[in-house]
DNA sequence: TGTAAATATGAATATATGCTCATATATTCA
DNA sequence: TGAATATATGAGCATATATTCATATTTACA
C-alpha cells in the first residue's frame, strides 16, 4: 500500500517532555528513496510463494515448469510471481528453446534470506511456543 | 473429452527437458517454516510506514508522538504500526510515565535494513534512469 | 479527585494483492 | 506447415491491509 494521505499533524500537538529536542532535516537520512526503495525490496521479498521460488532457484537456475513442479503451483502463478521478481531486479532469466531459466541477480538476495532466516531462527525459541505463529499486519 | 482435470500439477505435466532431475524431498530445505518465517519477517518490514518508523528509532528510543511528528502522521496510525512491529518482536518498548519508548529490538534489523538499502543503492542507477520505480506487486 | 495528555484498540473503508481462468506468444518437432 | 509445449499476460475475484475515526485506558498533575 503506498504511503497514503500524508495528514499533517503539527508539532506542536506533542507536548510530552519526553520527545527529543533537535528536529531532524527530514524524517529518514540518506535520502528518502533509498529507504522507501528497501521497504519496496522488503515488500517483494515479503510473500511466501516469491520467497519458496527464490529457495528453490538458489543453487541453480530452474525453468518455469521446475518451479512450477516443485511449488506444486501452477505454471501461470509462477509466471505472474517470477515477473514482479524480475521488475525488483532480484532474479535474472535467460532463455533456452522453450523454458526460460530463471537465477538469483545477485548475492545481496542470498544474504537478505539467509539473515532474514538466522534473525527468525533465533527469535524462534522463546517467541513462539506453540509452533509458526503467523503475524497479522 | 470434457476439458482437462481441475489442476493438481503433478510432476508429470511438464515434459521440457530442461527439468532439473532430482526430486528434492521439499520445496524448501531448512524445514519449511524458516524460510516462510523469513518471509513474514520481510512482509513486515515491507512497508514504507514501518521502514520510517523504524529508521526513526534506529538511533535512539522515541516516544510514539515523538515518531508521529517525524512521520507527520498520526499517533494512531503509527501505534497501529508498532503494534505489528511488536508482534514481529522487531521493536521493544518500556513506559515512561505516560509515554511509551520504542527501540528496536536487535541488531538484525539494522542490519537489513542496511543491506536491503546497500542493495538498492547499487541497484539504483542502471535501474532507474527515471528516478524512484514504484514495483508493483 | 478531576481533567488533560499519551497511547492503544475496534470498526469501517478504500486500496492492494495473489491466484485462477482464458488466451496470446514463442519455439520445437513431426 | 501444423500440432504441441513452455511461458506470459489481462481480467476478475476473494482476501489482506493501512489509515481514519471514535473510544477506551493509563498516567500526571493541579
């Protein structure tokens, strides 16, 4: 959802002696895009199917079919899912007779999963007792 | 020949050649849920709101009106955030009289967030001859 | 104690999104 | 060339989600 109405809530409506003094040039630093542009890459990255075919892409470049086969979905889901990974620049294709070979882009990708993973992995124990606890945004 | 059976994609329908041969015992291999924990994890950090308010205590704790000036939206808005942020446990908080104080909760997340920006930095100027890309997903 | 401030939360709503279905395009091969 | 295969894509639908609005809760302070 693209940041919406942007409601213009003055400062002043804070009065709580808490907030900190030194009002900042703008709300994030290095640039505003380059923040919103990894919110955007989160985004891509934030769907279960999107990231199960990067997994299953990780070693080696599969067609369409193969994913298709190992995500037991169909070819036409795949196709419409490897099309917003290739406009994030996060896969690569290349075509050969009829299948169209799909790979990582590069190996910022790679590292994203796998912190993203470790980051779950250790949070795992304590915060979810009763198994995958799916949280609602 | 009425038309072709429902749609449970076995295997055998994709003939192409190209099909990597052996059958991986899963989709995914670190037991499934890991890697769909890691998509929740980037599910929630895809967005704009929440990758601001995050940047915005990335430094130091900030009360939630004190996040709402910087944000220029209102405190409901960004409690219902932190809320989600809370549930992900990316943030902690602790009372301070009437106020509340985010930080967040690890390293991990700054350290996605850092290298999910490094990547779209590099990303950035071949990509994006006209500016920011909005992605549609 | 009573009022105001800071935060949290439920309902409602407009928008976004993932999949299916139908169909188009491209390529191989008989 | 024509049939079959692999992939891509647009429309439609059901669901998810981010914000607003109203209201509840908690705390400080006069």
């Amino acid at each position: 959802m693209p940041t919406p109405a942007p409601k213009p809530p003055s400062r002043a409506d804070c009065t709580c002696g808490t907030r900190s003094a030194a009002a900042e040039p703008a709300v994030d630093r290095p640039g505003g895009t380059l923040l919103e542009d990894a919110a955007d890459l989160f985004r891509v990255l934030g769907d279960t199917t999107r990231t199960r075919i990067l997994w299953a892409i990780a070693d080696e470049g599969r067609c369409v079919c193969d994913i298709a086969d190992r995500l037991a979905m169909t070819p036409s889901a795949i196709s419409h899912q490897l099309r917003i990974l290739k406009q994030a620049r996060i896969v690569r294709h290349r075509k050969v007779g009829r299948s169209v070979f799909y790979t990582l882009d590069d190996d910022h990708i790679r590292t994203l999963l796998r912190d993203a993973m470790e980051h779950a992995a250790e949070m795992a124990p304590p915060a979810r007792p009763g198994g995958r606890r799916r949280i609602r945004t």
